[in-house]
C-alpha cells in the first residue's frame, strides 16, 4: 500500500470514529439531561407534597377534634366552620400527592399514600389517641423524607 492509501484510510477512520463518539457524547448528553429533569420534577413534587402536610395536619387535626365532640354529645350532623379550608386542604393533599405518583419510585409513592392515609386518620372520629396519631404522622413523614432524599441523590 503506498503512502496515499495510507493516509486516505486514516482520513475516512478518523471520521468515522470522530462521528461514532459525537453520537455516543449526545446520547450522554440526553441521558443525563432526562435524569437532571426528573431529579427537577421529583424535587418539585416532593417539595409540594411536604408542604401539604402541616397544613393538612393542623386543618385535619380541628376536623377530627369537631367531629369528635359533636358524636359524643350525641349530635346527629356536624355543622363544618372553615370548610373550604378543609377542602383546600384535602384539594392540595391529593394534588401533592398525584404529583408524587407521577415521578416518584413504587417505595417512595407506597411512603406518600401511608403519610397521607395517617394525616386523613385526624378526621376520624376519635377511635384512637390523637398522640398516636401524631407519632404515626411523624414516623412515615421521616420514612417519606428519607427515600425523597435517597431519589434526589442527598443522602
């Protein structure tokens, strides 16, 4: 082979090579651009979701506290003060929580449907102590904060 071919054949490697690894370094780009937006979409959800809870706590709380008087003293309604701030509530709960569903992994999401089952347990007509509540509320709100912080990459 003379010296043209020689070089003529280090020309075409040359670029195919230099077009393979542009392909492969845009297929990293995509790769990591997909994996920042989700951390983007989980961080959001799960933000919003975090923020629910001490409201949805304390209006639940009142709730619970309502319905409970008025059963024991033998009422046969409840008359609701402030019931859109239940709704708005209970509204931005199960919104915080759908956000949850769509981005979060089947542990994570399983953690956010427990904290939302034991915050709702507030309006539940006083079967249990209101202490107990509360500790099942912190329990899977630290059980939900640990897996948001393993998806996120902080901990």
């Amino acid at each position: 082979m003379n010296a043209e071919w020689v070089g003529l054949v280090g020309v075409v490697v040359g670029a195919v090579l230099g077009g393979a690894s542009q392909i492969v370094a845009d297929g990293i780009r995509r790769r990591d651009e997909r994996k920042r937006t989700l951390r983007d979409e989980r961080r959001a959800a799960y933000l919003e979701f975090l923020a629910a809870v001490p409201r949805s706590m304390g209006t639940f709380q009142q709730m619970g506290t309502r319905f409970t008087e008025a059963f024991s003293s033998g009422a046969e309604s409840v008359k609701i003060e402030n019931s859109e701030s239940m709704t708005d509530s209970l509204t931005r709960l199960m919104l915080a929580v759908s956000a949850v569903e769509l981005v979060a992994p089947a542990d994570t999401l399983g953690a956010a449907r427990m904290l939302q089952g034991n915050l709702m347990m507030f309006m539940v007509p006083r079967v249990a102590d209101a202490n107990e509540v509360v500790d099942r509320v912190v329990k899977s709100q630290a059980e939900f904060t640990e897996l948001a912080k393993r998806d996120l990459g902080l901990g």
